[in-house]
C-alpha cells in the first residue's frame, strides 16, 4: 500500500506528539508506547508530562487523521 501524503503545509507529528493526543482523550485509560532508543524514551516522556492538547491541537491532529485515513471534512 502507498503511503500517503500529508496534508499541505503540514508536518507529520512525531510519536511523542501522537502519544500526547491518544492521552488527551477522555475515553483513554492506558497508552502503551515502544521505543528505539534514549531519546525517544525521553521525548515520548516529555510529552505525556504536558498538559492535555489544546482544543486547536486536537483538531490539527483528527484533520491529519481524517486526510490520512480518508475520512472526509465537514466544515
């Protein structure tokens, strides 16, 4: 299957950001990551320490969701 690209003018978020989405979502209980190395250990942990995602934040995360997945918007 081809990967698909992300949405004009926009990154792909890293695991760590990810991470922080799947926790800022109240019906979550438990998220269980994997790590390669170190550093990755330390951003994934950065991030859970945050505060949730801003109500902004998690509608760039469900629009990349939503274009990645082909779900379309409704505006």
């Amino acid at each position: 299957m081809a990967q698909k690209k992300m949405p004009p003018g926009i990154s792909a978020p890293r695991a760590a950001d990810c991470y922080r989405y799947v926790l800022s979502r109240p019906e979550v209980d438990v998220c269980m990551m994997g790590v390669r190395n170190k550093e990755m250990l330390r951003d994934n942990l950065q991030a859970i320490e945050k505060a949730p995602m801003t109500p902004e934040e998690l509608e760039k995360m469900k629009m990349i969701g939503d274009h990645l997945y082909g779900k379309p918007r409704v505006t």
